[in-house]
C-alpha cells in the first residue's frame, strides 16, 4: 500500500498535481509541500500531496 501511495520525483508529482515541475520545486523547498529526501531525489506520498492541497484550498 504505502508503494502505491509513493511518487517518485518533482516531475510525477507535478503530473499528479498539475502544477510544473519548478512549482513542485519550490513548494517542496518552502515547506508547503511534505517530501522525503534520498539523496538528490525526492519523494511525495499522493495522500500528503491530496491533503497539503485540500488546506490550502479551505484557507
């Protein structure tokens, strides 16, 4: 379950989210987007993504 919940990379989560990849970027360096850091790659968890928008949308 938690593999299925993983992305890979700004470039999948910004076709999961439909932002660009520089937005991704920078949410993920502001800290308004939850990430896990390996290294050089990151890594989103859609459910986390899902939420981070759903808080920002009711704010």
């Amino acid at each position: 379950m938690l593999q299925q919940d993983l992305i890979a990379g700004a470039k999948m989560a910004a076709e999961y989210t439909g932002l660009t990849e520089r937005q991704i970027y920078h949410m993920a360096e502001d800290g308004r987007l939850p990430v896990i850091r390996k290294g050089k790659r990151l890594f989103f968890r859609k459910s986390e993504l899902e939420a981070a928008f759903r808080s920002e949308v009711a704010a």
